[in-house]
C-alpha cells in the first residue's frame, strides 16, 4: 500500500508565444516538464500567444523563472 505521498508542482505563465507554436514544441523548448500547454484559439486553431508548462521540481521552476528562454526568435517567460 502506498503511503500518502505528496507532490508538488510548479505551474510557470508562458507568454510571447508565436501563434504557429503548438504543445510538443513548447514542452521541447523547456526541456525535461511534466507538462506544457498552449492555449488555442477554437475558432481559428492558433495559439492564442501564452500557455502553461508545469515542472515536476522546484530547481527547474526556479531556474526558468528567474532565467528567461530565448527560442524561435522570442523571449519566453
């Protein structure tokens, strides 16, 4: 039986976001994540510029949220 096990994570605000960009490539810009979304426009099917990546640990939170990353000609924080 498993214990009470307690996780945290670390959801980070991505904005700046082309509206070519999809879910696999932001999770790949971001390296190792537990997950990453990016919000869509239903009626248009673009990335509505901003979306959400969410990290398992607190140091890779951290590090990207203090350290912005520049991919695809943008900043992204």
């Amino acid at each position: 039986m498993a214990g009470n096990v307690v996780r945290n994570l670390y959801k980070l605000y991505v904005g700046n976001l082309p509206w070519t960009i999809g879910h696999n490539e932001l999770r790949n810009t971001f390296g190792h994540v537990n997950s990453a979304s990016v919000v869509f426009d239903r009626k248009r099917g673009l990335s509505k510029n901003f979306g959400f990546v969410i990290f398992s640990n607190r140091e890779g939170y951290l590090k990207r949220h203090q350290h912005p990353c520049t991919q695809i000609g943008r900043t992204y924080y």
